[in-house]
C-alpha cells in the first residue's frame, strides 16, 4: 500500500512538474519582444504568407496549392496553437485557394479578407461554405482600407480599387503592404504588368517597400523597371515549387532584378523565408 502511494506522489508531481513548464512555456512563445516575424512559406506552386505580429495577431495570406500550407504553419506557430485572427485571399486561384480549406479544417478562424473576386470553381465554392459554416466574419477588401493589426503594425489595401466581383481573379487581384515603423513589406499575389502599371500611376513612390513578394511567382510578365524602380526592395521573395511546369522565375524576370541590384529569395531553393523586424530595421532570419 505505502508503496502504491508513493508512486501516486511521483506520478502527481510529474503532471505538476509538466503543467509548468507547459505554462512557463508558452508564456515567452507568446512574448514577440516588440518583433514583427513575416514567414513567406514553402508550400510549392503557390502563395502562402504567415505573420506574427508583436501584440500576437496572426494572419495568414493565402493557402497553396495543397495541405502543405498545415505542415508549415506547424513550424511557425506554437504546437498548442489552433486559431488564427485573419486569413485573406489574394484571389480565388488554385494555388492560393486549396490549402485554406484545410487550414479552415484545423484553425479557428476570426475573419476573412478577399477581394470579391466571384467564381464558381469548387475549390472557391467550399471555402465560401467553410466561412459560412463557422460563423466567420466575411469582409470584402476595397483600396484605402487601414487595417489595425495591433502593436503598431498597420495593413494598407492597395487594390482591388473598385467592386472586383465580374472581374478576371488578376485583375481583380488584392495587393497589400504590410507597415510596421519604418519597415513594409508589399504584398502582391499574382500582380502583372498591367495592374503594375496601375499602382506605379496611382501610388508611385509611396510603392516603396523593403520586402517585395514577387507578382505572380516570378512570370515574365511581371516585376517591370518601372514597378521595381517604385518599389526599390532591399529584398525580392519567388514563392514558387521546384521545377514547375510554367518554366518560373522567368530568367528574364531575374534579370531585371540583377539590373536593380535586388536580392531575390526563393522558397523553392531555400524552402520558408523569414523575415523579423523591430520597426526599425528588417532582417532575414
């Protein structure tokens, strides 16, 4: 009997023992010490861009192609962590929009941001349903909107510009830029000369950014001297799968940013990119 006990006793010290440091544990994983983590991950063919800002929101911006969006968010989230504040759609493509209906699957989910883009492919049609089903609030993003991420870190809506919901998913694409102090980073999902052109016309030097997430993985309609000259990245992020059938990045395409001087990451060589920055200063991780 005593020595029933005693193993009772060491049995219950160490649950104690392991509730605290499971306690202690998460309180430094959710203290981000004034750092907004931006992770452009490596889900293949496709978009899919995780961040962390200081105050401890997360928003996820695409899903790829796939459920490797869900093995990658494991690597940047907390394993106890299942909930995330904000998704948003670039635009209802294949390779932004499948693994979201996983992510949906897994994560509760706050609130949804696309640009209204309406189409009726089944991929699209599921995920609508998913927002519905879970009660998630459903907000269509419209050029001029501020988005207040917390901690002093700020989500402007450059585009769509007007009611996308008849046009083409690129042209009615939604293109952000992430602001945290004197860092940005410009967020474009499949962006192409043309709308390109737009933003050049309508924002001009207000374009510049440190992080340029490259238009449309890399095509060679996309990233232009006259974007790019905006733009003036210290750094260019290819989300894009090893040896991809559309032949990207375009050599021509890296190229141009050769020309400028810009370095240019790619997931498909260097799997997830991470980025940090205090406000202040931006640094690849």
């Amino acid at each position: 009997m005593k020595n029933k006990k005693e193993k009772i006793k060491i049995i219950l010290l160490c649950i104690a023992t392991l509730s605290c440091f499971f306690v202690w544990y998460a309180v430094f994983a959710e203290d981000r010490q004034g750092i907004l983590t931006v992770s452009f991950l490596d889900v293949g063919q496709g978009d899919a861009i995780f961040i962390d800002t200081p105050n401890g929101n997360q928003i996820l911006i695409d899903g790829g192609p796939n459920k490797k969006v869900l093995q990658e968010l494991s690597r940047v989230m907390p394993f106890y962590d299942r909930s995330i504040d904000l998704v948003a759609l670039s635009h209802p493509h294949t390779d932004h929009v499948v693994g979201l209906l996983s992510v949906f699957s897994r994560y509760l989910v706050s609130g949804f941001l696309e640009s209204g883009v309406s189409v009726k492919t089944p991929d699209y049609v599921s995920l609508k349903e998913l927002v519905a089903e879970n009660n998630v609030r459903d907000v269509l993003a419209i050029r001029g909107m501020k988005i207040d991420l917390g901690g002093d870190v700020t989500m402007d809506v450059l585009l769509p510009g007007e009611d996308s919901s008849k046009t083409d998913p690129h042209e009615g694409m939604m293109v952000l830029r992430l602001v945290y102090g004197k860092n940005s980073f410009l967020l474009t999902g499949d962006l192409e000369k043309g709308i390109e052109n737009m933003l050049v016309y309508i924002e001009g030097e207000n374009l510049k950014s440190d992080v340029l997430k490259v238009g449309h993985h890399g095509t060679k309609n996309a990233s232009y001297p006259s974007f790019l000259g905006n733009v003036k990245p210290k750094y260019a992020v290819i989300s894009v799968g090893k040896k991809n059938m559309y032949g990207h990045p375009a050599p021509e395409t890296i190229k141009r940013f050769e020309y400028f001087g810009i370095p240019v990451l790619r997931t498909d060589e260097e799997g997830t990119i991470t980025f940090q920055s205090d406000g202040e200063a931006v640094v690849l991780y």
